[in-house]
C-alpha cells in the first residue's frame, strides 16, 4: 500500500515536472500573459481537465516554475558551502551551480527571471522568501571575500553586480560555444573575485 | 521657406519621440506582441490614421525606439573618449552614461533590450550594426584596462560581463534610492576594473 502511494506521488511529481516544462517553454515564447490553459493543454499532450488535476491555474504552473527553479539553486546548497573553508571556493561553487542550473532549465530560469512578478500576493510570498534566501546566501559570501567592513550599501549593490554578470547570459551565452559553464564560472569568480577582495568602498555612505 | 521645413521636421520629430515613449511604456506593461497600434493611439491621443502618418506599421515603432536608444549611447561617444588618455576614465564615463540613459528612459532601455530581437531582418540588421558598434567601442576600451594581450573569447566574455552588471539594473536599481547613478557608476568601474587589471586569463584557449 505504501508502495503504491509512493507510486503515485513520484508519477504525479513526474506529469507537474512536465507540465512545468512545457509551460516555461511556451511562456518563453509567447509570454506568460499570451499563454492560455489551451495552449499548455495541447503542448503537454494532456486534457484541460487533466492539467486541472494538477494545477488549479495558470499562476500556479508559473509559481511551481518559479519556486522548483529555486529549490534547485538552494538545494544542499548550504550543507555544501559549509563543508568549504575557502571563500574563493564556495563563489566558484555558487556561480557554477548558478550557470549550470540556467543552462540546463533555461526555459524554467528565465520565466522565473521575467515572469515571477506576476504571481499573485500569496504565491509571491513564498517565492521572495527562496529568492531572498538565496540572496543571502550569496551576500555573506561576498562579504567573506571581501574581507573588511563595508556599508550594508555596498555589499548589496555587489551582491547585485554578480547576479547580473550570471543573469545576463541568457543574452549571449551558448554552453556549447567556445566557454563552457566550469570555464565562464572559473573567469566570472576569478575577476569579480579580484576586483572586490580587500575593497574598501566608495565614498557613498550607508 | 526653409525656416518652415525645419520646423515641421522639428514637430515631426516632436511626435514621434512621443508615440515612441507612450508606446515604450505600452510594450513594458503589456509585452510588445500584445499592444496593438489600436492601444497606442488611444495611448498617444493621436488617430490611427495620425500615428500612420508618422509609422507605417508596429515593427517601424519598435525599430525607431530601439535605434533612437542606441544612437543616444552613441552620440558623440568616440569623440568623447578620444579626448581622454586614462583607460579607467573612459570606462567610468561609458558606464556613467549607459546608466545614465537607462535611468532617464527606462522604458525605451527595456523595450531595447527585452524587444529588438523581434525586428524584422531589414530593421534588424541596421539596429544591430549600432549594437555591435556600441560593443566594439566598450571592448576596446576594457581591453586598454586589461593592459595584455588576452584571447578574444575571454574579452569578450569581460565585455558581456561588464554589459550584464550594467543592464541588469532594471531588476533591482532604483535611481532615487540609496546610491545614485554617479556613485553607481563609480562603483562598478571602481570594482570591475580592479578585476580586470592584469588579469592574464584562464587556461581557456582562444
């Protein structure tokens, strides 16, 4: 019996990835907006009724993008920079994982990117409460590579400087052009690294 | 005569400066495929047949304001740089105004970058020489800064790195918040080129 639940969860798990999937792949193209229950329907190869069985609306395809996107870049994240003494490491960990996640679920990534800010309040709620996680994460990182005080300011806008370096590209990266994602993650931690280690800040205060 | 040519061209130019921006702001709350020329009208205040009369189609907006952006980064930016000897303050002064135009038309900036890939290819190709131009004059100027010989895949994926902390703004920047765009500007170069000073690259090869 238990077995069979198990079944059960780990099929319903596998037809909500697929929805997911479609979905994002068909809000990337026409825009989430322009996207009708219709149009994932046909494309998942499903009924109406059946992706109702599994989404009670289209905010909610979107917030299962969104926040599955998310548990993918938290997942043991934590556990694994903890394991790590280095602060150089655990950046070069964190922007691998990073472009790695984007190249492999880059539909999933970038509506999570474009379109999360039209979840409606009680499904935003929890999606901001990963992405500020994840934020804060990557923070007290940077802070740990930079060695020294610095306003609350500025190591936000730092923080903000590497997401997008790692963001943008979806704008020009090919991960099978002539940089693959270990190389481009190597020279983004190398050069990001370098320019804020020992970085005293500008004169703007906190 | 000629005084009355100049200054219908100037009213010209007047009017499609203003459906440009009213239709900017359309394309960032609805998406570019879902206005119609019927919501920029209305928008405008103008006829239909009034905004034909400047625009023959959706497409010829689009292409005028993303080629007007471009040409605002472009204006006079090589004679300005040219009249500079310091690598950094050539950085400084493109990362200030590329700011700078981002605060001041952010709706064009983004209806620019999210848009102009659905140009048609006859527009296409003209707004992308400005784009590869625009890119060029930063290459070259961050390559000054690097001050080696480094393989063009690594330059250019500093140039893409610089233009991803630049662009990304638009998620997270607000102009009249706890740094303006000249403390901004300051700090991406400040930090940016600390990184890339000397760097000698990765193992990649070219």
């Amino acid at each position: 019996m238990e077995n069979r639940l198990r079944q059960m969860d780990q099929r319903k798990a596998e037809k909500m990835a697929t929805v997911g999937r479609v979905a994002a792949t068909l809000f990337n193209q026409k825009g989430y907006l322009e996207t009708s229950m219709d149009d994932i329907s046909v494309a998942a190869q499903l009924s109406k009724g059946g992706i109702y069985h599994y989404f009670s609306s289209k905010h909610e395809i979107l917030y299962f993008i969104a926040t599955s996107y998310m548990d993918l870049l938290l997942k043991e994240l934590e556990q694994e920079l903890r394991k790590m003494d280095d602060p150089l490491s655990k950046m070069k960990f964190i922007v691998f994982r990073h472009i790695d996640a984007y190249t492999r679920y880059t539909s999933e990534a970038k509506t999570t990117l474009h379109e999360s800010h039209l979840l409606p309040p009680e499904f935003s709620k929890i999606y901001l409460r990963k992405e500020k996680k994840y934020y804060r994460i990557v923070l007290d990182v940077l802070s740990e590579i930079v060695g020294q005080p610095i306003s609350k300011s500025q190591l936000r806008v730092i923080t903000f400087m590497l997401f997008g370096m790692c963001n943008w590209i979806y704008h020009w990266y090919k991960p099978k052009g002539y940089v693959n994602p270990a190389e481009l993650s190597e020279i983004i931690t190398c050069i990001f690294s370098r320019g804020i280690i020992g970085y005293r800040g500008s004169k703007m205060n906190d």
